[in-house]
C-alpha cells in the first residue's frame, strides 16, 4: 500500500534526533499549559512562533502540532483533579471526571482519558493519512471559485458554531476579513488602511495581533475576576482501572473516537466541538444514564477520545486544502508562512517529507504523552500549585519580546498592547475572538480568488453556481444559514453551549 | 423614553459601526473597478457597509431587546499589564532586554493586588537571565542584552 511507504518516509523523517527532541518539547509545553488554566494553544503557539525563525520548516512544524495536542492531554488532567478546564475542550471533562476523582477514582479517570486520547490519536493519524491524499487529489480540481465557495463555508460554519450571537459573530468575521485586507494590494499596488505606517505596508503581522487579542487580552479577562484556589486537589488513588470501569469505557473510546475524527474535518469543528457533540452521545446511549453528573466513566472516555481524535483530523483541511478551519489552525498557517511554505494542495507532492513527516510526528507524539501524562502525574499537579500572580508577568515578557522579534520593531509590540485591549473589550462584549482570527487570515486569501474567479467569468458570478463543486460548497453554507433560522436547531445549539 | 436595554450588543453595535464608517472614509479613495477588474476599494467597501449595517441593527434591536449588562472591570490589573507592554516597547531599544524585562516584571505584577516584593524582584531577574540566554545568545534575535542610548 501506497500510505505505509508514505508513512515510511514519514517516520524516517521524524525519528531524527532533533526531531524527536522538538517533538517533546512541543508535547511537554502542550501538557504544561493543557495543566495550566489561563494560557491556551493559541497564545503559546503564536508566543512560540517568533522561535521557530531558525528552525528547519519540519522540526518547527512538529513541535507546534504538538503543543495543540499534548495540550488535549494535559487539559484533561486540571479538569479531573481540580474540576477547571484546563483547556476549553476540557470543560465537558469537568462534568464527569470530577465527580469520579471525588468517588477516589481520579487515577482510574486520568488513565481512561490518557489512553483514550492515545487510541483516538492514532487513529486520527491513520485517518490523516488514508483521506489526506484523497482529498489533495480532490482539491488538484479546485480553481478560484471552488477556493472562494470553500473559504465561504468554512467562514459560515464558524459563524454558526461561535458561542453566544449569530449576528455579532457575523460582524466578527467581517472585521476580520477587513483586517485582513490591511496592507498592499498586490495587484493594484496600492496601500489600503496603513495610515503611512511601514510596519503595516505587507499587512498586519499575525503573531503581535494573535498574542495580542488571545495571549494577553485573555489573561486580562481573568485578572477581572476572583482566582479559585487550585491548591485543593483531589487524590490521585490508584492509576488502575477497575474490569467494569474498563467494560465501560472501550465502546465510549470507539464512539468518540470516531465522532471527533468526523467533526475535526469539519470547518470550524476542531476539539471543542468533538468533546461537547462526543458527551451528548454518551448521554443518550449509555446503559447506566443515572451515573452521569455522578461520575459516568463514558463521560470522560468519550469526549476525551473525541477532543483528541478531533485536534488531530483538523489538520486535513490545512494540510490538504490549505484552508485553516480553526483558529489554532489558522496560526499553523501563520507558522508555515514563517517558514515560507505554501500550504494547500501541492503541499503533499511536493514537500512530502514534510507532510507524512508531520504525520508520523503525530504518532510519535501521541505515544510519549500517554508517558508523559500518567507516570509523571505528580508533577503536573505540584506545577498547579504556582500561583497566577508569577505565572502571568513571565506570559507578558514572553508575548513582548515575542512580539518584537517578529519585525525588530517597537511598533509590533505597540499593535500588540493595542490589540490586547481590543480582545479585552470583545471578551466584555461578547464577541468571540475566533471568528475574527478565521476572517483575517482568509481575507487576503478569499479577495485574491474572488477576482481570479471574476476575471475567468468576465464579470458574471453566475461562475460561482455554474460550477458543480462550488455549487455544492455553497449549497451547504446555504444549508447551515437554513439550520440557524430553524427554530429547533438554534434550540440545541443554545443547550449545547450552556451545558 | 429610549433605554438601551441590552448594553452588551449596543455597544458592540456601536464599535462595527464605527470602524464600518471609518473604513468607509479612509477607504473613499480606494478604485471600486468593475465586477471583471476589482479595484482595491471593492472588498473593503462592501465589508465596511455590511459591518455598518449590523453595528446599526444591532444597535437598534438593543433597544428593544433586553439583554445581559456589561460586568465590571478592574481598572487596575488592565492599566498595569497596558503599562507594562507600552513600556516594554519604550525601553527595549534604549536600555536593553535584561533592564526592560525587569521592569515590565514588576509593572505586570503590580496588576495583582497580592503582588509581594520578595517574589517579583527574583522572577524578574529569572526572567531577564533566561530570556537573554533563549532569545539572544540562543535564538540569535537581534537585542542587546544591556545598553544606555537615551
């Protein structure tokens, strides 16, 4: 078979030492702020961008990847011990695996959820493989309209899965994609919105505006509140699962798993949604229903798998299309620019070492964080017990000379104070931050295939339905605008989001 | 009497409107072009009315819809961690990376009421060692490690 050589050339690739060293690096840092409630993926991947200038393009690459998916492992561990999320993706783990650590089974919980998340990893992995060169073979037919009606669909869906209101989450996009637009338009050679600023000729630069309106302006939102004490944690107990507890969690691994392999693909899908869309199922399946909100084990092994298995198929789009769908991913994008790299459908026949390196990284990854995780538990939980008021001086130093280093510019890190107070005050309006993220980086992207496709048609946009592939992309936008407007979808999307 | 019943998207309203209409007048000199040859005004003007328009709507539907109040903030922590950044850009290029992250150390710190000396001083000095060894002697940045050019 075509994907083991592949694959082959993926290991060789990823199992130099170097690599290897990055890629637990990146699975360490990716525990450490899964652990850590206040920092995310998205600020540490954007903190930790201006550090990948000197890398080789796979080494940075692979340590970056797995800083979004060890930080799936680590979210998980706060989640059980202290009953905060760790990570958003972790919330749903709250629910059951506190009630199951305050029953003394916390190490019974954090077994289930590491070695689920290790099974739905490698079979994320697997999945990558088998469907990404399908798809970059699909995507070989794409022209500019098909890029436009795709980008398109994924803008609609994460408008539709954005938290609180459709409306403003619309406006959010559209700020973005007007950000995005900043800078020189290279085909009239004009410079729109710079305000003669040099700095901002080539376009807002995306690491001091993603530390920014993520890294800081999310740590000032917590400093508004009281801290929890997260020095009360719960005893580990025994890491070992009971035979029941084992009987129970196999098929909620199997389920979630393969719900958040599907979901992941998704535009706007990625780990959040698998985790809340995996706890629903189990809900409705489970035998043993009255043992939810008590500590169901089916509630930590599904949307632990789900989150896991969905952190790890997101890739497909970036990697296959190009096409980032969530904003973790739209950073890797920014990643890959760094390193000059195009991502999208030459990706694959191209740079194949890279990609099936990637991939391989994955695996490898997947298998030192279930290490990383279960015996070195105890460590984790003492760096819990560092309190807020240390952690986030060092986040502010890290996000300025961050943000410095990106151009050698005050001004950057100026933009990035700036932003931080923009993300401040879309947290106290409710605005959500990601749909923005998405906009801005597809605003370039989808102005460029607009006109391609304009100029092919001469001016007609009946090019957009004429075709059989955009027509289909834009058929499904249409379908989930319809789902919005249906009383009964915004009814679930609502429990959704509240549970 | 009109009441702004739902202050959340009021003001959110407000803030699309706003940098709708701002982009609109910065960008009036941008070409609009045809549909077969865009110019560089055509994006940003139809984004720019779309974000007026919901800013308008949304605005509209405040006063009549009731929705959650804005919760407070801390003026405090929110001052300090803009000052510390402001002066993180002010400094570097003047007295050097080990100064500046001292300083923005305890600038940030001071956002925390339970900010204490004994432990800010240390982290600071923490903080300057290790980032002038990752980022300078490490990673090859250009910054100068310590300098005094006012």
């Amino acid at each position: 078979m075509d994907v083991f050589s592949n694959l082959g050339i993926g290991f060789a690739a990823a199992l130099t030492l170097q690599n290897i060293l990055f890629c637990l690096m990146g699975c360490l840092l990716g525990t450490l702020i899964g652990v850590l409630p206040g920092i995310g993926p998205i600020a540490t991947i954007a903190m930790l961008l201006p550090i990948t200038y000197g890398l080789d393009p796979l080494s940075a690459l692979i340590m970056l990847a797995g800083i979004y998916y060890g930080a799936q492992y680590g979210g998980s561990t706060t989640a059980i011990l202290v009953n905060l999320p760790g990570e958003t993706s972790s919330v749903v783990t709250c629910l059951e695996g506190y009630q199951m650590a305050q029953r003394g089974r916390a190490g019974s919980a954090l077994t289930i959820a590491a070695l689920g998340s290790f099974f739905a990893g490698c079979v994320g992995t697997i999945a990558i493989a088998m469907f990404a060169p399908v798809l970059a073979g699909f995507g070989e037919k794409f022209r500019s309209p098909e890029y436009f009606s795709l980008m398109l669909f994924g803008l609609v869906a994460a408008v539709i899965l954005a938290h609180g209101s459709v409306v403003k989450a619309v406006a959010m996009v559209i700020l973005g994609l007007l950000l995005g637009l900043v800078g020189t338009d290279t085909q009239a050679g004009v410079t729109r919105f710079t305000f003669g600023v040099t700095e901002l000729y080539d376009g807002i630069d995306f690491v001091p505006l993603a530390m920014g309106l993520f890294g800081i302006a999310e740590m000032m939102s917590n400093l508004d509140r009281k801290f929890e004490d997260r020095s009360q944690t719960q005893k580990i107990g025994s890491l070992w699962p009971t035979r029941e507890e084992v009987k129970l969690a196999i098929p909620a691994v199997l389920r979630g798993t393969g719900i958040g392999s599907l979901l992941g693909i998704l535009p706007g899908g990625g780990a959040v949604l698998a985790s809340f869309a995996s706890y629903t199922v189990e809900k409705k399946v489970s035998r043993s229903r009255h043992m939810f909100g008590k500590g169901a084990v089916e509630g930590v092994a599904g949307p632990e798998s789900a989150n896991n298995a969905g952190a790890q198929t997101s890739f497909i789009p970036l990697l296959t299309l190009g096409i980032p769908s969530t904003p973790v991913m739209a950073i890797m994008v920014g990643a890959m620019m760094i390193q000059g790299i195009a991502p999208g459908t030459a990706l694959i026949t191209e740079r194949p070492t890279l990609f099936w390196g990637m991939i391989a990284s994955m695996w490898i990854g997947n298998a030192m964080l279930v290490v990383i995780n279960l015996p070195l538990i105890g460590l984790w939980v003492s760096l819990l017990k560092v309190p807020y008021r240390m952690l986030f001086p060092c986040i502010v130093i890290l996000c300025c000379v961050g943000a410095y280093s990106t151009g050698s510019s005050t001004f950057l890190v100026m933009m990035m104070g700036g932003f931080a107070l923009l993300g401040y005050v879309f947290g106290k309006l409710g605005c959500e931050g990601a749909p923005f993220l998405l906009g801005f980086v597809l605003g370039p992207l989808m102005e460029e295939n607009l006109r391609r496709s304009m100029v092919l048609s001469f001016g007609d946009p009946i090019i957009f339905v004429e075709r059989p592939i955009s027509l289909t992309l834009l058929l499904m936008s249409l379908g989930l605008v319809l789902m919005i407007v249906l009383p009964s979808f915004r009814k679930t999307r609502d429990v959704a989001f509240q549970e | 009497m009109i009441q702004v019943k739902h202050p959340q998207d009021f003001w959110s309203g407000a803030l699309f409107a706003v940098v709708g209409a701002g982009a609109l007048w910065i960008g009036r000199v941008y070409a609009f072009g045809t549909a077969t040859k865009m110019g560089p005004g055509f994006l940003p003007n139809v984004l720019a009315w779309g974000l007026v328009l919901i800013g308008l709507f949304l605005m509209g539907r405040a006063l009549v819809i009731k929705g959650a109040p804005l919760s407070g903030s801390a003026i405090r922590p929110q001052a300090m961690i803009l000052a510390a950044i402001f002066a993180f850009a002010l400094l570097i290029e003047r007295i050097g990376l080990a100064p500046t992250v001292v300083v923005v150390a305890v600038l940030a710190a001071l956002a925390s009421k339970e900010m204490r000396w004994k432990e800010t001083i240390p982290l600071g000095i923490g903080m300057a060692v290790l980032s002038v060894l990752l980022f300078i002697y490490l990673l090859g940045q250009s910054m100068q490690p310590w300098a005094w050019s006012f």
